[in-house]
C-alpha cells in the first residue's frame, strides 16, 4: 500500500517560501530523524554501516546521506538529486523607489523564467537570507528572515488603459512587474523604509546588515483542490516536492548495505552554473570524502562510480487538455497517472533505455504505474539536473519527475496521489 506523505508536503511547501528555508526544513527534519550535520571545512570521522549525515552549502544546498555496511566499491552508491530553487523575484540592492504621491515600490529582478502574469494582484511578502556584521570582515553572521504578512502587491494596469490586455500584452521586467510596498508622507522615510523594515523583523541595527539575499513569495497557502482532494496547488511544487520526496526517502529507507544520498542541489532554474549547482564538484567531492573516510581508495572510487545509479528528479511537463497540440500525439503523461520518465533524443536529459528500463522495473517493484515524457517534435525542452551533473560525474542515471501544469507559475498544480507513489519508488530505491 501506497502511504499519504501529501499533508507533510503541504507543510514543507508552507514552510518554505524560497530555497534558504527549503534547506532549512530539510535541516530540520534530518535532524529530528539523526542525521548528523558534518561541516565542508571540517575533517569527517565516519561510521560506514550506521551513520547518517548531511552537509549544507551556501545554506541553499543540502546533501543528506547514510553509510552502507559494505564498502562503496562494492555496492555502488544510490543517489536522488533534486533542487531548492524556484523561478521569482529578487530584490535588488538600494531597491527602494519613490513614486508620486509618497508611493513606494521596490526594484526587483526576475530570477529564472517565471511565468509573469501569474504574480499581478496577489498578496506578497518577502523571504531569503539576510547577512550582517560578524567578528570580521572574512566572517559575517547569515539569518534568515521571513515577514508572515502580506506587504506587497504588483497592481496590473486596469483594462480601460489597455484594452488590448487580453489579446496578448508584452511586460516589461523593470516597469511592469514592480511591487509596491507602502505609502509614506515624509520624505525622510523612504532611504531606510527597506533595511529598517528588515532590522525591525530581525531585531537587529540597521548599521549591522551588510546584504541580503531576499526573494518575494505568494503570501497564499498551499492546499488541496478538486472534487476529491486529489490536486495540489501551491507554488514551487517544482521542484520542492521532489527534494520532499527525496529527503523523506533517504530519512525512511531501510537499505543497510549500499550508502545513499539525497542531493539537493540550488540554481537549477538559471543553469546550475554555481558552486552549490549541479554543474559545480560539489557531489563529487562529497562522494570522494565519503569513499575516503570510509577508507576507500582513489581506485575503489571510480570502482563506486561505476557501480551507481542516480535518479535525477525533476518535475515534468502533465497533459493540458486546453492545449492537446502542443503535447507529443503518444507520450503525454496525465495528472494523477504515475511518476514520468524523461526521455529526449539530443540528450537533454540523461535517460536512455537501459536507465529508464531500471526505473521502470522499481515502479513495478513498488506497484506504481509510470508514465513518459517525449517533447513534440516542433518543441524544444530544456535540461535539468541529470545531463548537467553528467559533466562531473559520468555517473548512469535516468531523468524523472511528476507530472504538474502551470509550471513555473506563481502557483502550480500537481496531484497528490503522483506525490505519494514517486516517494514509494524512491523509497524502494533507497530500502
């Protein structure tokens, strides 16, 4: 029997407004299960058969793995890769913008390729990383801050301005998608109406804060819909409800024999060009650490290498059936019909027959039904984590994913039930 993981990843997709607080949860919940945290900086004594560890990178990454009894070489390592980071948008350096009549908006750039629309006339707040002053220049102190108010909205211009709005409108990034955040009646107020704002919440001097990592989030909770309950709407379903499912298997999996690791890497959405993204050493240097304080050799871990599977997990593109002549005429996967597989002839992803045969037989082992993705022909698709990690580790793997709609809106929507059979196959993987 499939288990109901879909109210815990209501939960973490509340609780996680952007990639630091995604990380942060997946901290949390690692933790609570005894994972230790291990530090990059820090030599690793390790306990193969029995530990269970996760090291955090640039407090947007987060690698969780447990020790197998037998040697790396041996058993290969089973590995889940996911990402924390979602399209929206950031908040820019001195962002503050005084309009007339004392109206305040913020400057703000796009960060992936969100679908803009999506944002107008919604309750907004903002989230990320703030960093302030520590004992010296070469270590300042990260805190997180999250406001849990609606304090900003972008307002669409009214349909008596633009009657053309529904006919196609181009937006502008830097006139068009601005926030406002408040309205203020002396001049005085506007300079520091951000920074102090974000002392205020912190409990901190504005002198203090040095910079600041700050992204705004749909104010709106997630929640299921439907006649039965049986879709998700919420943002960043893509591609939070992967690393959920990964995390959530490498916590519950049983396997004690081959080591295991949740990969969840940052920048997905702009490349992964970063040295906490996918196409950084950052998991092979993991792994090579792994295999040398297990006491493995050089040789045994390209031996390891060799032996291991990955399932690079990624969410996938569901049948809109307002739009059926977009989708290929015999491989379009449906909400609510199991975990994808990704498969594209210009490699775009790492799947081939022999990867996406593996895949296939855990969905049969867990007793979950699969579907596939092939774009349409007059299509390009893009990348993601499987074929970039490639260029770091020439690792087999498959690309995979649930199916959603309105990818990379403000607000998507998946199905519970995908959720919970791609976490049973990643929990057979991982048992």
């Amino acid at each position: 029997m499939i288990k109901n993981y879909t109210d815990s990843l209501l939960q973490f997709l509340a609780g996680s407004p952007c990639n630091f607080f995604a990380v942060d949860s997946m901290r949390r919940m690692l933790l609570e299960n005894g994972f230790k945290e291990l530090c990059l900086a820090d030599d690793w004594q390790l306990a193969p058969g029995s530990g269970k560890y996760f090291v955090v990178k640039n407090d947007s990454a987060i690698f969780a793995f447990t020790l197998g009894s037998k040697p790396m070489a041996e058993t290969g390592v089973k590995v889940i890769a996911a990402h924390s980071d979602s399209p929206c948008f950031r908040i820019k350096p001195n962002a503050v913008i005084k309009a007339e009549n004392g109206i305040i908006k913020l400057n703000t750039e796009v960060y992936g390729g969100p679908i803009l629309y999506t944002w107008f006339d919604r309750p907004l707040s903002v989230a990320g990383r703030v960093i302030l002053r520590g004992a010296d220049a070469l270590h300042p102190v990260t805190k997180l801050l999250r406001i849990d108010r609606p304090i900003l909205v972008i307002p669409h211009l009214a349909i008596h301005f633009n009657r053309a709005v529904n006919e196609g409108n181009p937006l502008s990034k830097q006139k068009d998608m601005l926030p406002l955040l408040a309205r203020v009646t002396e001049c005085a107020e506007k300079d520091n109406l951000l920074i102090g704002l974000i002392a205020n919440e912190l409990g901190v001097q504005v002198s203090d804060i040095l910079d600041f990592d700050l992204m705004l989030y749909d104010c709106e909770r997630p929640c299921l819909v439907g006649l039965n309950n049986e879709f998700i709407s919420a943002g960043r379903i893509d591609d939070l409800s992967m690393a959920h499912a990964a995390i959530t298997a490498v916590i519950e999996g049983t396997d004690t024999t081959a080591t295991r690791i949740a990969a969840i890497f940052d920048n997905e959405e702009t490349g992964s060009g970063t040295k906490q993204g996918a196409a950084s050493p950052v998991l092979a240097n993991i792994l090579r650490r792994v295999n040398a304080a297990t006491g493995g050799s050089e040789s045994d871990f390209f031996k390891a290498i060799a032996r291991s599977f990955m399932v690079s997990a990624d969410n996938a593109h569901a049948f809109h059936p307002n739009y059926s002549e977009k989708y290929d005429p015999t491989n379009h996967p449906v909400l609510g019909g199991g975990p994808v597989i990704k498969i594209n002839a210009n490699c775009k992803y790492m799947t081939d027959a022999h990867s996406a045969a593996i895949f296939r037989s855990l969905c049969e082992e867990a007793g979950v039904p699969f579907q596939y993705f092939v774009n349409h022909s007059d299509v390009a698709g893009g990348s993601t984590l499987g074929n970039i990690l490639t260029s770091q580790i020439d690792i087999e793997g498959v690309d995979v994913g649930n199916p959603i709609l309105a990818m990379h809106s403000v607000r998507e929507l998946g199905s519970a039930f995908d959720h919970n059979a791609m976490t049973a196959v990643f929990l057979h993987f991982f048992s």
